[in-house]
C-alpha cells in the first residue's frame, strides 16, 4: 500500500538543534543564513523560470527537509537549492530543463556575488560537471526523503478559514504573503500546515488589527494550539528582524555556477639594455717619430752625422706622402656619399611624383571612357544593322503579299471568262435545239 501523506517530516525542537550541521561545528546563525539564502535562491529563480508559486514552496519544503538529514558542511546549498527546485517542478508537473535551471542559478550567482555576468559554454566542462552534479544532488535528495515526496502547504487552509471567519480580502493577502515568508524558517519541519496557516492568519489579523473571536477560540476549530500560533509569529517576527543573508562558503567540496576568471596583473620587469662603450678613436696623427741618434765620434769626423741627417729627412718625406694620400682618399670619399637634400627638395620631388600618378590615372581613365565609347558605337551600329535587316525583310513580304494578290486576281478573271463562254454555249445548243424540236412537230402535223 502507497501512503502519498505521511506525517514523518516534523521535526522537535531538539533535534533541530542537534542537526548534522551542528556536528560539523556550523554554529546557528550560519545555518539559519544559509538556510534563508537557499530559500531566497529557489524564490528567485523560479519567479525567473516562470514558475507558480506551488512548485517554489515545494522546493523550499524539500531544501529544508533535506538539510535536516544532511550538513551544510558536505553538500553545498547553491547546488542543492538547483536540484530542490529542479525534482519540485516535477513533482508540480511543471518540469524544466536542466539546462535551464543551470543557467538561471549561474546568472543569480554573478548578479547576488557582484560578479561580471560571463556567458557559460552548453558545450564547456564546467557546464557538463555542473549537469551532473545536479542529476546526483537529486539522488541524493530522494534517497533521503525515502521517495516520498508529498508536500501540504498552509496556502490552501489560509483562503477557507478567513471565508470562515468572515475577514476582509485585505487579509488575505496579507496572509498569503506571511506563508510565503514562513518558507525560508523551519516551520515547514516543525509544525503541520494547519498550525501554520493559523499562526499566519493571527499575525494578519494583528497588523490590520482585525479582532477574531476568542469566546469560544476560533483556532480549536481548525485543530491548533496558542502555544504553536504564538510561535509561528515570534519565528516570523525574528525573521524579518535579520538583515538579508549572504553565502557563507562552509562546504569543502563546493562547485558553484560561476567561473573563476579573476587574472593576475602581471608584473612587467624593466628590460636592462646594455649600451656598448664606444672606444675613443685612435689619433694616427699624434704618432712620434723615434729617431734613432748616432752617437758620432768626435775622430770618424762629420760622416756618421750626414747619414744621421738624411735618414731623419727621408722619414719626414714618407710621413708628408701618407697624410696627403689620405687627404685624398678622404676627399674621395666625400665626393662619393650622396649629398643630403633638403626638406623642400624633398617636397618637391613628392609633389611631382604626386602629379605623375595623376596624370597616369587620368590617362587610364581616359583610356576606360574610350573603349567604353567604342563598345557604345558598335552597339549602336549593330543595333542599326538589325533595324535595317527587319525593315528589308518587312518590304520583302509586302513585295510576296502584293505579288500573291496578283496572281489571285488573275487567276479569279480567266474562270469568269471561261464560264461566260460555257453559257453562251450552252444558250446556242439548248435554242437549236428547241428549233429542231419544234420543226419536227410541224412535219407530222
């Protein structure tokens, strides 16, 4: 036998507080931040999907329960509020692709982290990591809930009980939006819907200030309790007392919907060019000449002195000869290198190169409009030529026309003489013959 509505998903007060997250050393605030920003993230990105507001709160009540049987610390709640809207729209019969449902997460995530909004790739590794993660989150999910799904929301007891109680529809939705809220506590997993949509209905009333009737207690007809109502709206009121959650990164093994991509400046070293230093040129003119003196023997005389005197003058002549053949090398050199011109003569020669390039373009597009004009004229010509041909060939039937006509006519005026003659005839045998008839009668009378 197949139970759809079994009563063994609430939760008391300490087990709640011996939750595996608490033994994962996640303190209660932390939990309770986490559990609204899942909660916020299933909001959100089913309003975005397009979803009713049945497949959110069911995914909202899977998120919680799960999170009562497994720690913040092993699975992480990006990933897990995903699957939980992902296996709700299937159970509400309103099911999405995953592809989807990845998609919207990933923008949520850039948008809630102040992170560029970046395109993700169907056909990236990221992408197909992210599927499978989701597909073995949902896994996980069902194994936990036992396959047993079924979801009964306060929604539907807020609409009779107000029509019982006789209430303004202003109250109604205010209602309507404090069980929406009551989604993102524990309340889901610690009281009925009835005690719920009683406690939701209370704290309605008391902000419009709508009195209920009390004598007897109006909640003991829809089976709750003072003491659940009364805490239905302290849970509420210290909800709306926190400021809105952020993620809280607990999870070891998180894989969140968003790349990485935050690039290191990287730092650019000076780049040391080593200059060479130039060697200071040699001066070949400050060569000393070192002559060799003779020490000359007062006896051998003035000879030794004489050889001494003409050695010395022939250096001097080589060393006269070298600088002038260098002089002259240097002046050929000069007379070889091009002689810089200046910026106008530059300017010059570019105008004129200018000019020539125009002129060259002006012939060709001369040349263009020529041929251009021939092929004109030849068109022309032969369209003449076919005028002409046509006009020929019309005289040439009217010539065969008139021609044919003649000959009709012709034709047409020997028959007619023909028959003329044939009747005459005719007219002179049938009167001869009448003659001879008649002569005959009178003989033998």
């Amino acid at each position: 036998m197949i139970y759809t509505a079994i009563d063994n998903f609430y939760l008391t007060d300490e087990q709640l507080e011996n939750s595996p997250s608490r033994k994962d050393s996640i303190d209660e605030s932390t939990e309770t931040a986490l559990r609204i920003y899942g909660c916020d993230l299933i909001q959100e990105s089913g309003i975005l999907l397009k979803f009713s507001q049945a497949v959110m709160a069911t995914g909202q009540v899977l998120f919680h329960r799960f999170y009562c049987k497994k720690s913040f610390a092993r699975f992480d709640v990006k990933i897990v509020a995903a699957s939980c809207l992902w296996l709700a729209s299937k159970l509400e019969e309103s099911p999405r692709k995953a592809r989807q449902v990845i998609l919207v997460f990933h923008r949520i995530e850039c948008r809630r982290e102040n992170l560029p909004i970046e395109h993700l790739d169907l056909f990236s590794k990221k992408f197909s990591d992210l599927r499978i993660e989701l597909s073995r989150t949902e896994r996980h999910i069902l194994k936990e809930m036992g396959f047993v799904c079924h979801v009964e929301h306060p929604h539907k007891f807020i609409s009779n009980y107000l029509v019982t109680l006789e209430t303004p529809t202003e109250l109604t939705q205010e209602a309507w939006n404090l069980a929406n809220d009551s989604l993102r506590t524990t309340l889901c997993v610690r009281f009925k819907s009835e005690v719920v949509a009683c406690g939701v209905v209370y704290a309605a009333a008391r902000r419009f200030q709508v009195p209920l009737p009390e004598n007897p207690p109006w909640w003991k007809a829809f089976d709750a309790e003072k003491s659940g109502i009364d805490e239905v709206c302290r849970v509420l009121a210290h909800l709306y007392s926190l400021p809105k959650a952020q993620y809280i990164p607990v999870c070891k093994d998180g894989n969140p919907f968003t790349f990485s991509n935050k690039s290191l400046d990287s730092q650019s070293q000076p780049v040391l060019k080593e200059v060479p230093q130039s060697s200071p040129p040699a001066d070949n003119d400050s060569t000393v000449l070192k002559t060799t003196s003779a020490v000359a023997d007062i006896e051998s005389g003035g000879s030794k002195g004489a050889m001494v005197k003409a050695a010395i003058d022939k250096l001097k002549d080589s060393k006269k000869s070298d600088d002038e053949s260098k002089s002259i090398t240097s002046v050929g050199e000069a007379r070889d290198e091009p002689v810089p011109k200046s910026k106008s003569g530059h300017r010059m020669e570019g105008g004129s190169d200018r000019n020539k390039d125009r002129d060259r373009d002006k012939e060709r597009d001369r040349e263009r409009d020529r041929i251009k004009a021939r092929d004109r004229d030849r068109g022309r010509d032969s369209d003449r030529e076919r005028e002409r041909e046509e006009i020929e060939r019309d005289r040439d039937r009217v010539k065969d026309r008139s021609h044919r006509s003649k000959d009709k006519a012709k034709d047409s005026g020997g028959y007619s003489e023909k028959s003329r003659h044939h009747s005459s005839r005719d007219r002179d045998y049938r009167s001869s013959s009448y003659s001879s008839r008649e002569k005959d009668r009178l003989r033998h009378h």
